[in-house]
C-alpha cells in the first residue's frame, strides 16, 4: 500500500524500512520495457519514450539508481501535467562555427541530446573545440551519458545543468543553487574512459530521497532541517535545505554551474525555475551546457601515451579507483537488478 493511502499512522522508521528494502528482479529488457510502456502510455511518442527508456535503463544497468527508475514517476508527473511535451521533434542549429544549440521544443532532455551531440562531436573533431548549449528542455537524468557520448569518440567532455533551489550556497541557510551536477570524461582509446558525474551538493536531492524512503541516516554535513539545524536525517534534509560539499569550494563549483547552464546559454537560473515551474513533481524547464575538446587537435600526435603513462602512475598508487570505473564493472553485467518492489509497483500503476 502507498503511504498516505489508507494508513491513519505514520509507520516507524524501522516498518518503513522493513517494507521498503523488498526487492524484485528484474532483467534489463523487463526494466527497459517497463520505462517504455509508462512513456507511451502517458503521453510520449516512440522517438521521446524510446530516449526515456534507454536512458533509464542505462542508469540501472550501471547502479546509478537514483537516476534510473526512481525517476519514472516524475517524468509521468509532468507528462501528466502538460509542463513536458512528450512529442517533441527537437531541432538543431549551428549559431556559428563551433557553437550548436538544440531547441528542445518541451522535451524531456535524452532526446534533445541524441539530436545534438552527435553535431557537438563532429564539430568538435573538426575544430578542435565546441559547446552545446540545450534550451528549453526539461533534465531528469545523469549527466554522465553525455561526456562517455564524446569520450567515446576520442573527444574530451564536460556538461552541467542546474536545477531547482535546493542547496544553500557557502554561509547561508537559503537555498538558492541547484544541486547542480558536472560530469568531466576523458577519453583512452581501448578503455573505459575516466568519467566522473558529481552533484556540487554534499549529496544528489534523488539519494537524499532513496535513503529517506529506505530509513537510512546520511552523513553530518549533507543539509539543514526546515529550521536550519545539522541533521543526518534524509526526510528532514529533503524538507530543509543540501549543503554544498566542501563548503566553499563546492558553493563555487554550484556558481559556475549556475553560470554555464543559464547565464551561457541564456535558460533560467534555479530560482527562476522555480518561480515559473507548476511544481508537479516533475523537473523543471532549464538548460544544460556540454563542451567538446579534441586531445587530438589540442595536444597533438601522441596525446594517448602520455596521458596512459599518467593513468598508469596514478592506478600504481594503493587504493586508487578511476572515476566511473565501479559504472563500467557494473555495465559488464548482463544479468537481472534487484529494484524496490514498491516503486515497481507505483510505475505499474501508471501504465
């Protein structure tokens, strides 16, 4: 049963958590095609649906939870809603040489994406470097299959988005930042690439949100509750306000996203999108910014060994992971995931 329907008590922590950690396995193709099925039938054509379920599968496929079915019913919310145009046909233009802008026209952002990056990389290997500024999209997604798309194809890349006000920025107890994500990824012809996609809050708003629905703690300095304490409670951080990790430095890094994915491409800043959103549930417009750089063009013939060297110096050191590296492991995987069985039965509903 959902909460709040039919229940006159708030469960404890630990029922909660009893009943939230059940589980039920499904297989790649059965979560792929449970992320389709909702998509078309809440409003989204094939081309829309089909970049939904593939990117939600995707996140599964990799463990990034948070960012895979978890976030099927807030697409449905502002299907729904009419805020998203699930038959966006996105278009794509050159605003000079090596800039490229996609129109979302209202899309949920994956298909804008597979419209514009493919344009991003060829310019880029042509030029040497090139940005991708998207509009009037609406992102709900991990930012990492943007920069392994450039990777991927030789190319060095950086993307960030903002968000909703949900991180106060260094000093304050106001939340005005997003949690304002930034993926790097660079490229190693016949391996992984090295791939990071980092929220600039202590924690992404969608794990703070997994733990409070699992009855997890999060660490001493993820956020603030409502009246502006230190908590370790996700439940009340999510109605309080993140903190930007590393304090400072992270309140900077929250800047500059601010400034790539609105100021640069000329979308709404968090705060605005919060004062035009309809707050269904469902993420609001905005715009994302992805930078494409050529190692090739830039550094030169034998750019690939130098850096190996370097890749080589630094797994040599004890306990050195390679950002993305626990992503890649999990993707070799071919096998079912063990997804709540309470979600499951939530996006089930909304078919």
């Amino acid at each position: 049963m959902m909460p709040g329907r039919g229940e006159n008590r708030r469960p404890k922590r630990h029922e909660r958590q009893a009943h939230d950690m059940s589980t039920l396995s499904l297989s790649l193709e059965e979560i792929h095609s449970l992320a389709l099925d909702t998509m078309l039938a809440n409003g989204c054509d094939d081309a829309n649906a089909s970049a939904l379920a593939d990117i939600v599968t995707r996140a599964e496929r990799d463990g990034s939870h948070s960012h895979g079915l978890f976030r099927v019913p807030g697409y449905v919310k502002a299907l729904r809603s009419g805020k998203v145009n699930g038959k966006a046909k996105p278009k794509v233009s050159k605003k000079a040489g090596a800039v490229v802008h996609v129109d979302g026209g209202g899309c949920f952002a994956p298909l804008a994406q597979a419209v514009g990056l493919p344009v991003l990389a060829e310019t880029a290997a042509e030029t040497g470097v090139a940005a991708l500024s998207l509009t009037n999209i609406h992102h709900f997604a991990a930012l990492w299959p943007e920069t392994e798309f450039l990777a991927d194809r030789g190319l060095v890349g950086i993307a960030c988005t903002a968000y909703m006000p949900m991180v106060a920025p260094a000093g304050s107890k106001e939340k005005l930042f997003g949690t304002n994500p930034i993926s790097f990824a660079w490229p190693r012809p016949g391996k992984p690439p090295v791939c990071y996609d980092m929220a600039t809050a202590a924690m992404a708003m969608g794990d703070v949100q997994i733990a409070a629905r699992d009855g997890k703690s999060v660490p001493l300095g993820t956020g603030l509750d409502a009246e502006g304490n230190e908590t370790t409670d996700p439940a009340a951080i999510a109605e309080g306000v993140l903190l930007p990790f590393g304090g400072y430095k992270g309140s900077a890094i929250a800047l500059m996203v601010e400034l790539l994915a609105a100021g640069l491409t000329g979308e709404s800043f968090s705060y605005e999108a919060a004062e035009s959103d309809n707050h269904d549930g469902g993420p609001p417009r905005g715009g994302e910014m992805v930078i494409a750089l050529s190692p090739a063009l830039i550094a030169g013939d034998g750019w690939e060994a130098h850096v190996e060297g370097f890749m080589d110096r630094l797994t040599g050191l004890d306990g050195v992971r390679v950002p993305g590296a626990r992503r890649h492991v999990n993707r070799l995987d071919t096998g079912p995931r063990s997804i709540n069985a309470e979600l499951v039965e939530t996006i089930r509903g909304l078919v």
